[in-house]
C-alpha cells in the first residue's frame, strides 16, 4: 500500500507542471525587386514576393501612388500591375506599396519603385497666341522625311473615341471618299499628310472657353500609322457669357418652311440657322462650333478691309425678332433651327439653343417649259460672271464643275452628279449673274443650269463651256472679293461639309 501511494503521489506532482506553448515564428514577408524599370511604351509587369510563417485568412493590398500605374494586385506569389504608356518628356516614377494583413500580427508594409523612362516623341507641338477662338501652333519633327496626318478637334466633339481611333476613323474617311472624286487612296494622302518642321501655322474657329485636341501621328502614303499618336491639349480664352433663350416657331408647306426667330434678349446679337439633324447625330457637326468658325473667317475678311469685328457681326448678325425662310429643302426630314447669342469682338457667348422641325412631301409639278442662256463674262484667271437670262420665272439650279469632271458624261449623268452637289448649289428666278471666285488660271469649266422645283428636275440641262486666262495675259487683273453679308453667311453655313461620315474630327489642320 505505501508503494502505490508514493506512486500515485508522484504521477499527481508531475501533472501540475505547466508545459510552454511553442511560440509561433514570426511572419516574414518580402519583395524580389525594389526597383522595376519600364520603357515608355508601357507594358504588363510584375514583382515576386514570398511569405514565410504565413497565417491563415491573411490578405495582401496592393496600391500605387500614380493613376498610370493599372489595376495593382497580388496573388501566387506575384504583384502584378500595368504602366500605361508615357508621352512625358522626363523620366517618372510611381511608388506601389503592398501591405501583408492577418489577426494575430501587425501589417507588414514593404514597396517598390517603378520607373517609366522618357518619350522621345517623333513630333513636338507648341501652342501660342491663344485668343477666344484661335491659337497659332510650331511642329518640330525628329526625321524631316517621315510623312504625318495632323488633325484638331474640340475635345469633347470626340466623345469616347481614344486618339488612335481619332486617326483611324480619318483615314478610313479618306479611303472611302477618294473613289468619288476620282482619285486613289494614295493620290489622298499625297494631299492630305505632311512633312517637316512648320511654325506660326493659325487655326481659327475656336470655340470661346474650350478644349481643343491637336493629334499627330506618322502614316505613310498606304495609309499604315508608323508611329505612336502625338496629343497636345490647350483650352482657348473665355469670353462674358449671357444666358440667352429662343422661341422658333415654325411653319411648314412641303419643302418649304417658314420660321419666327424670337429672342428672350432683343438688345443681344445673335445668330440663327438650320441644318438638317442627322449632321449633327451622324456627320459630328458641332453648330456652334460652325457658326463661330464661319465667324472668325468673315472677322478676319474684314480687317482685311480694314474695318473692324463690330461690323462683321452688325452685318451677319440679329438683335430682336428675326425670320428664317427655306425652300427646297429634303423633303420628310428632321432640321434643326439653332441659335446662339455673339458678342461685339464676333464670339459666340452663350449655350446654343435648338428645336426640331419635321418637313412634308414635296408637292407634284409640272414640267418647265423655262429656257436658260448661260454666258461667261469678265473672265479673269480666278473669277467669272455667269450671266444668266431666261424666259420665264420658274426656279432653276446653277452650278459649275471643272470639264474634266464630267467629260464624256450624258446629259442624265450631269444632272445627277448636280442633285448630288445641289447643298452647294445656287438656286435662282429670272435673270441673274452668279459670279464666281478662286478658279484656276487657263482651266476648262462647265457651267451647268436646270429647272429645279419641289426636289424635282423640271427642265432639260443648260450648259456653258469656258476657259480661265493664264495668269500672265491681259485679263489676269485679280477681281476684289466684296465682303459677305447675312445671306452669304448662311449659305457658307449650310454649304460646309463634316469630315467624318460618323461623328469625330470636323476638319484637318491647316
């Protein structure tokens, strides 16, 4: 019996020792590299880390302290991220931090450097004299033979579309296009890119208060981009706005419309029009970018004259109630009547306003029996009178071509390719001249007239045929252009084409 107590005393003592828990290690995290090196270019990188002791529901976070550092993350042993790639001029640097987090341990906080080096660009913009509506642009470029398309666009008539799309979208507008005038896609971007260095170049038509794009990128006359697209961004002078406000009220006949142009401030210029909707929905037209482009270019026309800004827009523009007329327009087609208020200096100041206008169906008529006599006179190597007399009322369409564009062509051919150009066309009663300016010297043209009514042909074709002087004989005494007024204005206005088909850049620079 003693022995088994002593035995059972000892087993009693040994249970009551405290044995030491095994202390876990501590967690080790840590990077492969402290510093990653990235070309301009950009490109998809990573840095490995590794955890020793790791704890269970253990996370790790990941951020950069630059916005061209993408979408930083860490998983199987990788941070991964993307540069975006660098127009900068100087080499630039973002830190990315990644923070080790579980219970039971403090944060582990390790990071790295990225360094992007710099871009040599192939083309170098510089921007000056920005006023309200226009800035004067220098190129330099690194190789004198490399061919470029440069473009300039509102920043935000571009929408969504990144600047390679930007070029692309232009380029295929060039392919598209160059089969309808006659030419290959080569002979288009023969005229259309350029090369070398310029400076002081001006582009106006600006609008007041705004973002403008300029984009540059190497093509070669197949049309392949060779080079990474050049962005230079500005923004133009503001100007006073005013909060301007129209009521249109419109009347409509057919093809014909009528409208009442009532301003909320009679005491305030402005300026009006319409355009058919889909320029604006489907062609990228801005018209208040159109109206003040159109402005900028009858200002400087008069200071050409030596007159001043002021009288320019007392001439094309309105104060109080003011009517709109149009005939022959599309017939079962939405417009819109825009207006848009100006200021004494000719800059748009204010938000335009619009409403919608829905034609009818042009009345049937009855065919012409109007006879047109086309005759050439004052012929000088840019201009000529086209003096036309008729035997009676009925409207008529007046265009001219050069002869090589419809060489060889019927009378039916002629007539279509005119409807097709009828927007640029004039459309004229009784005995008028239409004088026409910036011809060619010692060029062949055909002067093409036709009974036009209610979108139909009423009479058979009328044609003109003449020859410009050369530059060097008695007639080559230069015609002085008279300075637009109001009419002029609008019909400048509804004549001027966007470039794209789609929406995008409304014209190419310079």
């Amino acid at each position: 019996m003693a022995l088994g107590l002593i035995l059972a005393g000892s087993t009693g003592c040994s249970d009551n020792e405290e044995i030491p828990e095994p202390q876990p290690l501590p967690v080790e995290f840590k990077l492969e590299s402290k510093t990653v090196f990235v070309s301009c270019d950009g490109d998809e990188q990573s840095v490995n880390y590794t955890v020793e002791n790791g704890l269970k529901n253990a996370t790790i976070k990941v951020t950069a302290d630059k916005e061209w550092i993408l979408d930083p993350q860490a998983a199987d042993g990788k941070i991964t991220f993307t540069v975006e790639l660098s127009s900068e001029e100087q080499t630039r640097e973002a830190t990315v931090t990644a923070v080790y987090e579980a219970d039971g341990t403090d944060p582990i906080e390790k990071s790295f450097k990225v360094v992007q080096e710099a871009y040599d660009a192939p083309f170098k913009v510089s921007v000056d004299a920005v006023t309200p509506v226009s800035a004067t642009i220098s190129l330099t470029v690194s190789d004198p033979q490399q061919p470029y398309l440069i473009l300039y666009s509102p920043k935000d008539q571009l929408g969504k579309l990144t600047p390679d799309e930007v070029i692309q979208k232009q380029l295929e507008y060039y392919e598209a296009v160059a089969p309808a005038i006659g030419q290959t896609y080569r002979e288009v971007l023969q005229q259309a890119l350029k090369a070398g260095n310029f400076s002081g170049e001006k582009i106006t038509g600006l609008l007041p208060g705004s973002e403008t794009l300029v984009l540059i990128a190497g093509v070669d006359l197949d049309g392949k981009v060779t080079t990474r697209v050049c962005v230079k961004e500005f923004s133009t002078e503001s100007v006073e706005t005013t909060d301007m406000t129209f009521d249109f009220r419109t009347q409509i006949d057919g093809t014909s419309v009528t409208i009442d142009v009532l301003p909320g401030d009679k005491e305030q210029y402005y300026y009006s029009y319409y355009l058919e909707k889909s320029e604006v929905t489907q062609q990228g037209v801005n018209p208040a970018a159109e109206v003040q482009r159109s402005l900028s270019e009858i200002v400087e026309l008069y200071y050409t004259y030596g007159l001043p800004a002021d009288q320019a827009v007392m001439a094309l523009c309105k104060k109080g109630d003011s009517q709109l007329t149009g005939t022959e327009l599309e017939p079962n087609t939405v417009y819109l009547v825009v207006g848009i208020a100006v200021n004494n200096e000719g800059y748009v100041m204010s938000d335009l306003v619009q409403a919608e206008f829905t034609t009818g169906s042009p009345a049937p008529v009855d065919p012409s029996d109007n006879r047109i006599t086309i005759e050439a006179a004052n012929l000088t190597p840019t201009t000529v009178d086209l003096r036309i007399t008729t035997t009676n009322k009925d409207p008529y369409l007046v265009y001219i071509f050069l002869q090589s564009e419809v060489a060889n062509l019927s009378e039916e051919a002629i007539i279509e390719k005119t409807l097709q150009k009828k927007k640029y066309a004039h459309l004229r009663e009784g005995d008028t001249t239409v004088k026409y300016y910036n011809r060619e010297p010692n060029t062949s043209y055909v002067c093409v007239a036709m009974g036009y009514q209610s979108q139909q042909v009423t009479t058979k074709l009328f044609r003109c045929d003449f020859t410009t002087p050369s530059a060097g004989s008695a007639a080559a005494a230069r015609s002085e252009r008279p300075l637009p007024g109001a009419p002029e204005f609008a019909k400048l206005l509804r004549q001027r084409p966007a470039l794209l088909p789609d929406g995008g850049i409304p014209k190419a620079a310079f």
